[in-house]
C-alpha cells in the first residue's frame, strides 16, 4: 500500500493547533489562567529531563477538565481556523493521505474528516481529562504508529516542517520540507542560518547547559574569589577556581546536559580541550576588566564566564559529547 505522508501543525496547518485551540479555549473560560503555573513548571522540568515530553502535555492538556462539551468546541473551533489549512494543501486530492501528528486525535480528527484524507494517526488524548494513552506521537513514535496500523506501507511522498521527522523522512522515496507556503524537496533542503541559530542555540539541551552553566559560573567566580583571598596574583587565583569549576563543570554537563553517564578520562580530557577556546577568551577578558579598566574582581569573574558560554557549548556539542564522532 502506497501512501502519502503529511505532518500537520506548520506542515498543512499555519501554526500550531494545540497552541491555538488552548487560546479560543482560554477565551471561553478566564480562570483556565489558574493552570498556568504547573504548565510552566512542568515545562522546565521537561528542559531538565525531570519530565518526559508526555508528562509536560498532559499537564498542558489538563485545561479539559473545565469543560463538559469539549466535542462542540473542537467543532466551533474549526469553523473558526479552518481558513488556517494552507491553501496548497486544500487544492489537492487527499484520499491517499496519511497525516501523522503529535497533537490530540480528539482535536485533528474533525478537521480531517471535513479533509476527506485516508487517515490521521496523533496522540490519544483523553478529551475529559487531558490524560494520554500511550506516548505523545512525535519522531520515531510516528513510525511505530504507522507500521503497527499498516505493516506493509510504502511511503511515496513525506511533507514535514521540522527535521524531528527524519525517522519518517527516510522511510519515504520522496520528501519536501514545508516552510511557510514553499515546499521544497529535502535533497535540496538547506536551512537559513537563522534556523541553524535556532536548532543549535533554541533547545532543552542549550536550555539545560545554560542552566548548569550559571551553577558552573557561580562555582569558578566563588573559587577564584575564595583564592584571591589567599593567593594575591588575581590571574593565577582565576586559573585555580577555574580548574576547580572544571571538574565539577564536567560531571555536571556529562549528567544534565548531554544525558551521558559513562564518564571516563579519554571524554574529561576532551572535555577540557574543548573549555580552550572558553579559558583563553576569559582569562584575556580577566586582563581587560581588572588590569586595563580596572573593575572590581568579582564583576571581572562574572562577565568573563558569561561571555564563554555559548563558545563552550559549540565545542562540546561538536567535539566531546557527538555522538555521531568516531
């Protein structure tokens, strides 16, 4: 059976359907405002990897249990976006469709129904309670779904917008990136350096590095501090609290940040050729802010480490946790 595969949020769909049904939802009923805050915590728990992207949802989802006619408003809220189907997409014939998404089947299988496509496969959220049945429909789970519905599937064409679908990408003969209204075949696919920005720098993984560089920052300005006290060269003090923040630098990172548990001595002492380029940048900032402006050192420590810190990430992302490295 050969089918085409489209995702659906800014694939076919112009935005995101489950952002936006939360915010007609939201007009409906005000004190939905009251769930804000575990969704914000369960967000940063999730960056963390504390939660899974599952658990983040169902709390995100948890605004259901407001309302006891959730099936009327998922039909009124479709009259309302359905203008928000890209138009390249509603010019076709859809009944070899196959639309796989992450979003809510309670909030897809409307629209897909007026669509007239094959069929939708998405998360299976339960419309009273926001609770998921099984895991949110996203990367290598949309695969699992597909081949467990249709084992003997063919992809002929794939439309995504995002590269989180390269498990289904490379599944199909042929695949387009939609970006906006502009699709283009995925051999072709080179993204802005904008989007290079936000893929590197607009992620849990950043997200968690930055969170663990603060603790990273706050331990090689209190080290160098402690030793200052002690030692009266301000740059060999830095030198000793930044070795010190090191080593703490690397378990920290290797846990968090990266998910890699097996430390070992070849990976630490990569991890400190990759912090060079960070260590000479800061010590060469050390020498600007106290020896040429002459700030008061603990200000000297603090810029300094802020400004190493997405040089730092770049070099282990690239050279001591790629994974794809041999």
């Amino acid at each position: 059976m050969k089918v085409n595969i489209y995702d659906f949020d800014g694939t076919i769909y112009d935005g995101d359907s489950s952002v936006d049904f939360y915010k007609y939802c939201l007009k409906k009923k005000k004190k939905m405002y009251k769930y804000f805050p575990k969704m914000i915590w369960y967000l940063f728990l999730y960056i963390l990897s504390i939660k899974t992207k599952t658990e983040m949802k169902e709390v995100f989802f948890s605004f259901l249990k407001e309302f006891d006619n959730t099936e009327e408003l998922v039909e009124d809220f479709w009259i309302k976006n359905q203008n928000k189907i890209k138009k390249w997409y509603t010019e076709k014939n859809h009944s070899n469709d196959i639309i796989i998404s992450a979003s809510p089947q309670f909030l897809l299988d409307n629209m897909c129904r007026k669509l007239k496509v094959k069929d939708v496969i998405s998360s299976n959220v339960d419309i009273k309670t926001g609770k998921f049945i099984g895991l949110n429909c996203y990367g290598e789970e949309k695969v699992k779904r597909l081949l467990d519905k249709y084992p003997d599937v063919k992809i002929k064409e794939m439309y995504t917008d995002s590269t989180s679908d390269i498990p289904l990408i490379n599944l199909a003969s042929e695949s387009f990136i939609v970006n906006k209204n502009n699709i283009i075949n995925y051999k072709d696919y080179k993204p802005s350096i904008i989007k290079k920005f936000k893929h590197t720098f607009l992620n849990p993984k950043f997200i968690r590095f930055v969170f663990v560089g603060f603790i990273n920052t706050f331990n090689g300005v209190l080290f160098s501090f402690l030793y200052s006290n002690v030692i009266s060269n301000e740059k060999l003090s830095f030198v000793i609290g930044y070795i010190t923040s090191l080593i703490i630098s690397y378990i920290l990172n290797s846990f968090i940040t990266f998910h890699d548990k097996n430390l070992n001595v070849k990976k630490f002492i990569k991890f400190c050729i990759s912090y060079i380029p960070n260590f000479l940048i800061q010590l060469i900032c050390v020498y600007i802010f106290i020896d040429l402006l002459h700030l008061y050192k603990l200000i000297a420590y603090t810029v300094s480490a802020i400004i190493g810190i997405p040089i730092t990430y770049l070099a282990l992302l690239l050279f001591t946790f790629n994974k794809n490295r041999k």
